[in-house]
C-alpha cells in the first residue's frame, strides 16, 4: 500500500468551545498591542505561511509531511482588514456567566477584563474571532491546494493546536492563568486518515503526546521505545 502524506497544521489558541483606544490605568502593552493590524493581508504573517505551505505542496515528491504552523489567534491580539470589519463587535455576547474562583481574580487574565469592562472583552473577542476566520480560510486554501494536486485522498491531515484559550470564560481571557478551566485545556484535535469512516469521534482522552507516535503508525514506521505518547 503507497506509503500516506502528512499534513500537521498547528494554530496557538483557538477556544475548543468557542481595544480600540482604551485609555486608563490599565493602558499597558498588553491592552495598547490589541486592535486593528495596519498591514496588507498579503504580508501578514499567518497569510504568508498558507501561501508557503501551498506552493510547497504544489513543488512536492510524495510522499510528503509538512508542518504548517499558524500564530493566530494569539498575543498580540490584532487583525488585519477586511477581517477584522467581518466581525459585528455588537453581535459578541460575552459568556461571563461561568463563576472564577477567587483565588485566580487578581490574575491578568481576569482583572484586566474585570476592570475594564465589558466593552474591553467584546472588543478582543471581535479580534479573535476574527484571527480564527482569517485562519479558517487559509487552512480552506491547503486543503483545496491539496485537492488540486490530487493528494488529497492519500494524505494524513491532522489540525490542532498546542494550548486553549480563556475567551471570555469565567470573564477570563488569554491563557495567562494558574486556573486550569476547561477552556485552556482542551484543544481541537481533527484527524483525517485515507480510507478511515469520516465524521468518527474519538471520545478517550488523548494528549499532543500521542500524536508523534500515531503518525509513525499510520505511515508504517517504527514507534521508538520509551516516549511518552502512544498511538491512537
């Protein structure tokens, strides 16, 4: 049997569920760096590596693996245009309704929404929204890059990401926290194999340990002795 193609495309912080110029005593860097990228979308750096990584498969010897690894949506938390006017900042519900204990409200994570208000919140999940549309769409790209290539059905395609994000969550956002809510846990893991049933959940626990030796199995190498990971 042909020997598959691995496709690995990691983003920073997407929530698994899931400021324009505020001035005030919390006007530090972690508030000043958020709002609208003033840069071409075609120079933009998670732009740049959907481009890469599709004319990488275009110039591609199969069997092939690449890695595409995105930054968004992360820190700092801007977007470019027309991505950043997609999101309706009046449409955003921030869902602060999930309690935060009190020992994690004098975190960053948590007073600095805390104390800026709701409209602070609103404004950086309009950002991150965005970001995550503006990755949504280059990942569409590989994928239809793939198609074209006529790889696509003999390729292992694997999207994750290597951490969560608060997003709102208990009023909390970043990742900046000792609390280990849900939100910053648990991760999307999608998995495409040729010629396993589409649309299967896998409902076991499984770390981004195991997939190093998962790839190794499903392209018929050996898995090393003593990781930690196993394959699933």
């Amino acid at each position: 049997m042909q020997k598959p193609n691995v496709l690995l495309i990691m983003c920073d912080q997407p929530n698994a569920s899931v400021i324009e110029t505020y001035r005030g005593p919390l006007h530090t860097p972690n508030i000043s760096k958020m709002w609208r990228l003033d840069m071409p979308l075609k120079d933009v750096y998670d732009y740049r590596v959907g481009t890469k990584c599709v004319d990488a498969i275009r110039r591609a010897r199969k069997p092939f693996m690449f890695t595409c690894s995105f930054n968004m949506p992360h820190d700092p938390n801007v977007v470019p245009s027309p991505y950043y006017e997609t999101i309706d900042k009046n449409a955003i519900r921030a869902d602060v309704s999930l309690p935060c204990e009190e020992r994690y409200r004098s975190e960053l994570s948590r007073a600095i929404p805390a104390l800026a208000g709701e409209e602070f919140l609103k404004e950086f999940l309009k950002i991150y929204y965005a970001s995550v549309m503006l990755i949504d769409d280059q990942v569409g790209c590989i994928l239809d890059a793939l198609k074209k290539s006529g790889e696509y059905e003999h390729t292992v395609i694997i999207f994750t990401a290597d951490h969560g994000d608060m997003a709102g969550g208990h009023g909390m956002f970043w990742k900046s926290t000792s609390a280990f809510y849900e939100e910053v846990v648990r991760v999307p893991l999608i998995v495409s194999v040729p010629g396993y049933e589409k649309s299967m959940k896998y409902y076991q626990p499984v770390e981004l340990v195991d997939i190093m030796p998962t790839i190794l199995e499903l392209c018929g190498l050996q898995v090393p002795e003593g990781i930690d990971g196993r394959a699933c």
